[in-house]
C-alpha cells in the first residue's frame, strides 16, 4: 500500500518531527506539508529560520527528517486534486459530526493508494478541504478526552491503514 501524509497547519515542530519519524519507521512513502506546518526546507524561508526549524524538528525525528521524502505545497487543494486523479483515496483523520466519520477499526480502503491528512492540533482539517476529502476517519477514544495528540493519532492511525488490505 501507498501512504501519503498531508500536515497541513500543523503548529508544532516537535509534533511533525514525531510524525516524521513514525512515517520513516512504516515505510511512509511522503509527506507533504503545507499551511503554516513548521519545514525547513520551505521555499523562500530565511536561512536563520531554517537553521532552528531544522534544529527543533531534529530534536524528535532523530535523523528521520532526512530519510522521509518530503514536499512542500503552496496549493494544497490542488496537491490533493492532483493526488486524487492519480487514484488516491482521500482521508482526514479527526471526528467530524458534519461529515460522519467512520471508525478506524472499521475502514476498509477503496484503493491500494492512501493519502491521510492531519489537521491543525487544536482545530482540527480547515472546512475548505472538506469538499476533497473522501473518507473522515476517528480513532475510538476509551477515556474522557476527545482526542489524541497529532503525532500519536498519526501513529495509530498509519500502522492500522499500513495493514489494510483492499
């Protein structure tokens, strides 16, 4: 299976270094970040700013920022546009009542080719994308919280798809 992953707003370094980390760790095929997700290598970013974004996001990727192929959009609805017309299945990670998530235990993929999106930590997948996106999947909550942190719902969430059969 193919898995793309889409970080787009995501505000902390050390939660995309985490994620990025996890994506090397399953054999994550990309990742592409837009929005004002933290990357060090962004066009145009300052070479200042590109030092201590990379310093911080080393701090929890551990090297894996490196090794992980990753891009940067400026346009992320015509990334995901694009990325459908290849034939990728589009999903957003988050509980939404508006869209009527399905649980991740219960998702079965319409292709062999996955692109998951993690929304910002707080609010979540911006309402503009929602028009791309396929399938909204939640992760079941056992306690009180309503969530997880970003990078543990990414890895939760990429090691369960990774096994996915269609």
């Amino acid at each position: 299976m193919e898995i793309i992953v889409v970080l787009h707003n995501i505000r902390s370094t050390y939660n995309v270094g985490a994620i990025l980390r996890t994506a090397e760790g399953l054999g994550i095929s990309e990742v592409v970040c837009s929005g004002y997700t933290p990357w060090f290598k962004k066009p145009g970013l300052l070479p200042h700013l590109s030092t201590k974004l990379k310093h911080q996001l080393t701090k929890s990727a551990l090297g894996a920022e490196e090794m992980v192929k990753v891009t940067w959009s400026e346009d992320i609805i015509k990334t995901l546009i694009d990325l459908k017309k290849q034939g990728f299945q589009i999903i957003g990670l988050e509980n939404n009542l508006e869209q009527k998530s399905i649980l991740l235990d219960n998702f079965k993929a319409d292709t062999e080719k996955i692109v998951l999106i993690l929304g910002e930590e707080v609010h979540g997948i911006p309402k503009e994308l929602y028009p791309e996106i396929d399938t909204f999947l939640e992760i079941p909550m056992k306690g009180q919280k309503e969530s997880f942190n970003v990078s543990v719902a990414a890895g939760i969430a990429l090691y369960t798809i990774s096994l996915l059969k269609t």
